[in-house]
C-alpha cells in the first residue's frame, strides 16, 4: 500500500507538473489572442445572457442557460475555493493570489471555447436528452480517428468523479461537521447520503433546480461574509493589494523565496478552482436551450470570472490581510483550517461558521455537478443502460467518503482530473478554427438581426 502512495504522489505530481500547466494555461492564451481577447470584449454581453430577459424562444436543449451555468458552478465552486486559496497562498506566497487572476482572465478564453464546442456537437440520445462535451467534441469534430482521445476523455471523467466528486467531497463535509458541531461522521454521512440521492436519482433536471437555488445562495452568502470583513478592516486592504501585486513579482513569502513558487501554486490552485481546459463544464453547457454555440459560450465563460475573478478574490484578500494582521504569517496552518482562522480572526465569532458552512455547501453542490459530469463520462463508454447502476454507485461512494480514510483517493481522484485536461486541450486547440468561425457567425446573425 506504501508503494501504491508513493506511486501515486509521483504521478500526481507529474500530470499537475509544469508541462500540464503549460498545456492548459496555453490553450487559453492561444485561444485569447486567435480570438482577438473575445472574453474581455464580450464580457458585458455574457453577463447579459445570465441574467437578463431573453426572447420566449423554444430553443433545443434540456435545461435554461442559467441552470446550465449553475450547474456548472455547482461543481466548480468547492472546496478548491477556500482550501485551494489557503494552500496557494502558503505554498506560493501572497503573490499567488496575482496569479490565480491571470489564470481565470486566459481560462475565459478556454471556457468560451468549450461552451461553443460542446454546443455545436452534441446530440440528442434515445430518452431525447443532450448529450455532449469533450467525448462528444472529440470524436464528431476530429472525426472518428480520434475516438481513442475521447475513450480516455471519458474514462478519466469517470473515474475522477467518483473522488473528487463524491467521496473526497463528503470527507470534507463530515470531518468539518465533526470538528465543529461534534457530530459523528457516520451520522453526516446518512444525512448528505440522503439529500444527494433525492437530487441525484432525477437526473439533469432536477440537478439544476437545486443548482439553480444552492449556488446563488451559498455563493452571495460566502462573498457576503468575505465583503463584511473586507470593509470592516478597510486599513488593511491597499497593503494587502500591495503585497500581492508586489510578491507575485518577487516571490517574497513564498516557498524557498522564489517567484516560480508563486507563479505554480496560483496557476495550479486557479486551474483546480475554475475548471478552465479540464473539460468538466462543457458536459453541463451541452444541455443548456440556446440558438446559437457562441451565446452558450459567453454564459459558461462568466462561471470562470464568478468563481475565481470573485469568489477566489475574497478568500485570498481576506488570507493576505489576516496574514498582515498576524504579522506577515500564516502561523503555519494551511487549507480549510487556516481560511477559517482568518476569517474568525478578522470577524471574530462570526467569520469561522461562515467558512464551515460555506465548505459544507460548496462540498454539497459540487456531489451533486459531478454526479451528472460522470454519468454522463460513463454514458459514452457503456451506454445508457448503465445510468442508473451508475447514479447508485456513486451515492454509495458519498457515504464511503464519510467514514473512510482518504488519503489514496484524493491522490487517484487529483491524478484523473488532471489527466482529464490533456484530451480536451488538444481538441480545443484542433479545433480552434471553429470556435473562430462560430463567433464570427454569431457577430454576423446579431448585426443582421437574425439572432437577438
């Protein structure tokens, strides 16, 4: 079993090694300037397509674009929020943070061209449901030569499901619920087994109602909180500013004092939260009623922006000012544990629930996204006659993770959903030149007033 750990820890540190990295935060840049830096210019327009009112058009599709995108951030936005944060900042340095926001600015890049793609190949199955993303992009738009790429595709999106999807999630949850209100793990574990079963068992449309209400409200609760303490402690923030403008440069703070330090853990920690480039979202955007790819695209790149460029934000600035306030240290804690510290420090009484019960429904939302990433991953390879032996295995593995040491699967399920990436970045890349030519066929529809 030793043999096992050490194998997997150098695996694991391999496919999150620098060559990934490249692989993923490249793609989006390539595809930021093959684009013209479309993410920034259309910004405005894709918050409009999430929240505004929109023509009643019967467009193909199982689910609205704004469930689609809560759906998508219903597995994104997790723990990687607030423990992944943590541990950049203690690993990387203050100036981490800066690179996070990089990150997410190339990776909305990314996360417009998956939406596009995963919209433009999909297809309806027997039941009459979408089906679609990067197996599906893979295959229809490479053509069948490279199905072998969309196998692996979905065999890594399956078997990562099962860890960081459900079981690592619900260890999360029971071991914060335990430490904090001393109830049991075995008890938590009935009680999250139960509410993901009643969402799971329904399949995409009951998990975007549940989306569609637990992620406004966990995610405006969490910021809510961060913004308290942000204008309440107003003194600290130009300095924190400062100091991750300042370190990410410098790579002051940061393991061995080095400025790659900074740039790796942001990167890596950014990559983890969002999700831009590992191919999970597009699965969710395929199902999403829309008249054109490229407007599901601008709805799915805004998922990268709420989750890192605001939801990331406010862990990191709070940790940085508590890091001032405690005398430029993190008093050698790391992950959840130290988030929850700097929030009860600067919000005394108050900041440390917001953090436990942010964890548990982060942890809760992202059971129920992933839940439907890899039925849908195990659909492409088995068929559908295996959903629903599919949706029961993975409930039960939601209480295995409650009661069980994890230290092996989190190593397997951080492997697989790296591994995840590699397929769908090559197919990003290949087919970037219709991604382009969607765009360009969306601008031409809207001027013409073909399309609104």
């Amino acid at each position: 079993m030793q043999n096992l750990q050490s194998f997997m820890e150098t695996l694991s540190g391999l496919v999150w090694g620098p060559y990934m990295l490249v692989l993923i935060v490249g793609t989006g840049i390539f595809l930021t300037f093959r684009l013209l830096f479309w993410q920034f210019r259309m910004l405005p327009l894709a918050f409009k397509q999430v929240f505004g009112k929109h023509p009643d058009k019967k467009d193909s599709g199982d689910i609205s674009q704004f469930a689609s995108l809560m759906t998508a951030l219903s597995a994104t936005i997790g723990t990687g929020n607030i423990a992944g944060v943590a541990t950049a900042c203690v690993l990387g340095g203050p100036g981490a943070v800066f690179w996070m926001w990089m990150t997410a600015l190339f990776g909305m890049a990314t996360k417009y061209g998956e939406g596009v793609l995963a919209v433009k190949y999909r297809h309806k199955n027997e039941k009459g449901e979408m089906n679609g993303g990067p197996m599906y992009y893979i295959e229809r738009g490479l053509g069948s030569k490279w199905k072998w790429l969309a196998v692996l595709f979905a065999l890594f999106g399956t078997l990562a499901s099962f860890g960081i999807g459900s079981s690592v999630q619900s260890n999360t949850v029971a071991l914060a619920v335990e430490n904090s209100m001393g109830i049991e793990t075995w008890i938590t574990g009935v009680v999250i087994t139960a509410f993901s079963a009643l969402v799971i068992l329904g399949g995409i449309k009951t998990i975007s109602k549940a989306s569609s209400v637990i992620v406004p409200v966990m995610a405006i609760g969490y910021v809510a909180g961060g913004l308290v303490i942000i204008f309440n402690n107003l003194e600290l923030v130009a300095p924190a500013l400062k100091m991750i403008f300042t370190y990410a440069f410098t790579g002051e703070a940061a393991v061995g004092g080095a400025i790659g330090a900074a740039i790796r853990y942001g990167v890596a920690r950014g990559v983890f939260s969002n999700e831009a480039g590992m191919g999970s979202a597009p699965i969710a955007a395929a199902a999403a009623k829309t008249d054109h790819a490229a407007r599901q695209g601008l709805v799915s790149m805004t998922g990268t922006f709420i989750d890192t460029i605001i939801v990331c934000s406010i862990t990191g600035i709070v940790l940085v000012m508590g890091y001032i306030m405690a005398g430029n240290s993190f008093g050698g804690e790391t992950g959840a544990v130290l988030t929850i510290k700097a929030f009860d420090q600067l919000l005394p009484g108050v900041g440390g629930w917001v953090v436990t019960f942010g964890i548990i429904f982060f942890a809760y939302s992202t059971i129920l996204g992933w839940s439907y990433y890899g039925e849908k991953c195990c659909t492409y390879l088995l068929g559908e006659k295996y959903v629903l032996i599919y949706r029961l295995i993975y409930i039960a593995s939601v209480f295995v993770g409650c009661v069980a040491t994890l230290d092996l699967v989190w190593l397997f399920a951080d492997t697989f959903n790296g591994l995840m990436a590699a397929p769908n970045c090559i197919a990003l890349l290949l087919l970037s030149g219709i991604i382009a030519k969607e765009s360009k066929d969306f601008i031409a529809k809207r001027k013409s007033g073909e399309l609104y």
